[in-house]
C-alpha cells in the first residue's frame, strides 16, 4: 500500500523500509493512520487552565494533564476509534476485527477507554478488554492513537502558558506524563530537548545528566553509536540506574507527526542498548 509519494512523511516511510525491510508493516499501518490523524479535529473540550495555575502545577511536580477533567466527544472519539480500527484491520491487523466490532456493537465505551490513556493506566483498559475477549495491547494502541490529534492540540494550548527551561527536568512529558520518546540535539547550540512522542511537546534539560536518576557523574554516563553512524544518531546511557535515551541531531526539531517515525526508524539504537542491558524505564503505567 502506497501513499502520496509527494508527502515527506510517505517518503520518509519508503525509505525506511528500504533501509530495514522487516519494518514494512509497521509502516503500513503508519501509512494508513497518519493521514487520518492528520485531518481530524480534536475530540474533546479544551483544558481550563490558567498560567498561575500551570506553573503551580509544575513547581510542584505535576504535568499539566495530571488530575485535569477530560470531557471527551462520545460521537467524535466513536468514529475516529472506528475509521482507526477499519484501516488497520484492512492492512491485515486481523485481531482488529473483534476490535471494530465491539466498537460498532457499542460493546466498548470510547471515552473510558480514551481516558485510561489519558491517565497512563493500562491495567484498567487491560481489564475491560479481557472482559470483551479483545487483545488488550492491540487496544491500547487504537485508544493511544486516537487520542494524540487531542492531545497535540492541548499541547499547543497549554505550552504558551509555560516556561520549562529549569523548571521541568523530567523524563516524562510537563503536558501529557508519557515517558520521553527520544531526545534531540538542536540547532548550531545543540541543545538538548526532550520529545514526547503522544503530544509533540519539546523541553529543554540540561545535557550532561541522566533523564532517570539525575546522575551527572561522567564517569557513569556513557555514550553508544552504532556502527558507521556517529554523526547523527547515538544512545545515552546511565551506569547508576541502566536507563538510556535515543538522541538524534536535528537542526528543527521533528514535528509531531515525524516523532512516531524517527521512533520506529531509530528501532535499531534500542537494541543496542538493551543487548548491553540497558532499559528505557517507564515513569507511568503507560503501556504493555
């Protein structure tokens, strides 16, 4: 399945599965669902937070989201759920199916499900799968994936209200609270920002210190590249904790739809931290 060869991202899709063939259904389900979450709108109300408030938040070690009421669109968060879940079942997701069905059934409560995203809280999405008798990981990704244009929308309403530099030093995200999806070195300064790969949001932390624990001793710290790649790409790891990141030199930054993709292209760094026993720790509940 072929998408518009004009669109950057498809090209970028087409060469990455040149490069590594075994991702080719990976991408096609990108192929299928980036153009939809491109187009829709979000499918929830805004979020009522003032600045005071936003900063209180973060001063006290809350990301935004955190404890906020989500008032979701039932009709909206249902078509989207389901456009989602007709295009991955016809590239082949056949454990889809059952998916879809319960969703046209009105077997499956979009909202609820949508919120235990939201909330970083697998178990309970988990849960309410195996009561339908549905892949509950499957599920979560559709949930995880039809919340993100709301998500992006929230984060360009509420980063304005903020500045991070120096008050957000966390792994994860000051908008939404999922776990960092990489880092980025940016501009001629290369400085160093995390990326959220749920909501687009960018941070800036300070560069020679694990995300993890805070460790800034050099000699805990190190540096892997894969083979013949130095330039651009590299994973940072911590000896303390065993945690690691993937950081990518960019001029500008990703844009939140190529998040998704520098992720899945840059596979190949979290195999190579993980042979050497390194972990990417997960802060939430956030996922299978």
């Amino acid at each position: 399945m072929r998408g518009d060869p004009e669109d950057p991202l498809e090209r970028r899709l087409g060469a990455l599965v040149r490069d590594w063939p075994d991702l080719a259904g990976a991408a096609a389900v990108y192929r299928v669902t980036l153009p939809l979450l491109r187009s829709v709108g979000p499918i929830a109300a805004p979020i009522p937070l003032t600045e005071d408030k936003a900063r209180r938040k973060l001063a006290e070690g809350e990301f935004l989201l955190h404890g906020a009421t989500l008032v979701f669109d039932h009709g909206a968060a249902r078509e989207l759920m389901l456009g989602l879940a007709r295009k991955l079942e016809a590239v082949g997701l056949v454990a889809m199916s059952p998916i879809r069905s319960a969703l046209e059934g009105d077997r499956l409560i979009p909202e609820e499900l949508l919120g235990h995203v939201s909330d970083g809280d697998y178990p309970s999405l988990a849960a309410r799968a195996e009561e339908q008798a549905l892949d509950p990981s499957l599920l979560w990704t559709l949930a995880q994936s039809a919340l993100k244009p709301t998500l992006r929308v929230w984060c360009g309403e509420l980063a304005p209200l903020v500045h991070t530099a120096g008050e957000w030093e966390k792994a994860c995200c000051f908008i939404c609270g999922a776990p960092a999806s990489l880092g980025e070195l940016q501009g001629n300064e290369q400085a160093k920002h995390l990326r959220c790969g749920q909501c687009g949001a960018d941070w800036l932390i300070r560069r020679l210190q694990c995300i993890y624990c805070g460790n800034e001793d050099p000699s805990l710290l190190g540096i892997l590249y894969p083979e013949g790649r130095r330039e651009n790409v590299r994973v940072e790891v911590c000896d303390k904790c065993r945690g690691y990141l993937k950081v990518v030199v960019r001029f500008a930054p990703c844009s939140p739809e190529e998040l998704a993709i520098e992720d899945l292209s840059t596979l190949y760094l979290d195999y190579l931290a993980q042979e050497r026993g390194y972990r990417r720790p997960q802060r939430r509940r956030d996922g299978p």
